[in-house]
C-alpha cells in the first residue's frame, strides 16, 4: 500500500470514529506505529487532526456540537472514573447545580449512589428521569426543551436558577484552553451554564483529556474563576503549572 493510500485510509477512520488510535492502526496497515505517528504528525501540521498520547482525534470545527445520544456513548469509563472523583468533593447534605453534560449525568448516578439528602438542582432530562428519593431531591429548571442537547433551557430556566444558591455547581464543557478558559458550542446552553456559576459558591469543572487545549464557540468562563479541574488523565506539565499558579485544585 502507497503513503498516500494509508493516509486516505486513517482519514477514512477518522471521519467515521473521530478517534483512532496508533497501535490499531498499524495492524490494520501493517505497518510500524512509528510510521503511523509520523502519518499522524502530517495530518496535524495539516490540522485534519490533533495528536494525543497513544493516538489522534478529528478536529472539528468551533460551533459543532455532538447530539446527547452521542456523546452519552463517548468515552463513559473516563466519565464513571471522573465521576467517582467528583465523589470525595461532595458531603451528604449538599445542594448541587449539575448542567445536561453526559460527563454531568455520570456525576449524578455516582452521586445516587454514594451520598444521602443531596438537593440536585439540574437543567438535564436524563437526569431528572432519576427522580427524588427518600435521600435526594431533584429539582428541575424547567424551560424550553432543546432535543439535540436533552437540556432546558431559555427565560424561564435562567429564571429558576436565580432562585436558588447552592454549595457547588458541576458543569461539563466542549474546551478548555490555557488561554481561552472553558469553552461551549452554542448560546442557548451557555447562557445556562453562566448563571449556574453565579447561583454556586464552588466551581467544579469536569473534562476527561479529549476535552483539554480544545476551544469551542463561545466563552464561558476563565479558568482563573474554576475551583475544581477533574479529568481522567494527567494533562500537560503546562496545565500543572498553570493550575497550580492560579490554586486550582487539578484532581486526574
């Protein structure tokens, strides 16, 4: 197979999975993964996609978004692993704003299991398909449903959680940058997500490595503001030093 017929090949599997990985791919080609990391190399200075460890993801635009049904079957070991980290932040009694991210709704199911008389305030339909127990309670903003993102949003959810303040707001984002800060793909969300940050008196942030030096549409909020960075993976010694400047606690 010519240089060039492999290219096509890994941009094929990158387009159909956005993931690939280099040890796979050089059995599917056969060949050595040093090959595959230096297809990998070109098709970054190309920016069809950008490298991670052991692999490479699809690069996509700033404003396109991953439907929920999607994204909820993404990546759900690295979810289940940040949530359980999300765990130890959280004391029985708590109140919550938890926002309509997959890595959110991992969060909430831990949650259900671990804690008791939680107050879970949520924009999230899967979430609030859960339901109240004896030992939590679920509140939900109510507003507009959005179908592509399974949220509430709108007036009348922005409303709602001005009503409320609560001990911690856990929010999933589409970036986070050094830069930049903590990133999302559409309005109609993040104008949820800012008034949750207002409403909360700590910010957990939740992003597995996917998640890391990726900048989406709109800004949400610098990471100077965050109080908690959970991931699934050590990021770059730049993000320890810079979490570690600014007293973020990076929990991975």
């Amino acid at each position: 197979m010519l240089a060039f017929e492999r290219h096509e090949g890994i941009k094929s599997e990158l387009s159909k999975s956005k993931k690939v990985f280099v040890s796979e791919l050089a059995l599917s080609f056969n060949v050595t993964e040093e090959t595959i990391r230096r297809d990998l190399e070109k098709m970054e200075k190309e920016g069809y996609c950008t490298r991670i460890y052991g692999g490479a993801f699809l690069n996509s635009h700033t404003n396109e978004e991953i439907s929920y049904k999607t994204r909820n079957t993404l990546n759900q070991n690295e979810k289940q692993y940040i949530a359980q980290r999300v765990s130890h932040l959280v004391k029985d009694g708590d109140s919550l704003v938890v926002d309509s991210s997959s890595t959110g709704l991992a969060v909430i199911h831990e949650l259900y299991k671990q804690k008791k008389n939680l107050t879970i305030l949520t924009n999230s339909i899967e979430a609030l398909r859960l339901g109240s127990t004896n030992d939590q309670q679920m509140i939900s903003t109510g507003g507009s449903l959005r179908p592509f993102s399974f949220s509430l949003v709108g007036s009348e959810a922005i409303d709602a959680l001005k009503k409320y303040n609560v001990d911690i707001a856990i929010l999933g984002c589409k970036g986070i940058a050094i830069k930049t800060g903590v990133t999302e793909s559409n309005s109609y969300d993040a104008d949820v997500k800012k008034i949750m940050i207002k409403q909360a008196n700590k910010l957990i942030i939740v992003a597995d490595h996917e998640k890391f030096d990726q900048v989406a549409l709109l800004n949400l909020i610098p990471l100077e503001k965050v109080d908690y960075l959970i991931t699934d993976r050590k990021p770059s010694d730049d993000w320890l030093d810079f979490t570690r400047e600014h007293q973020i606690e990076l929990i991975y």
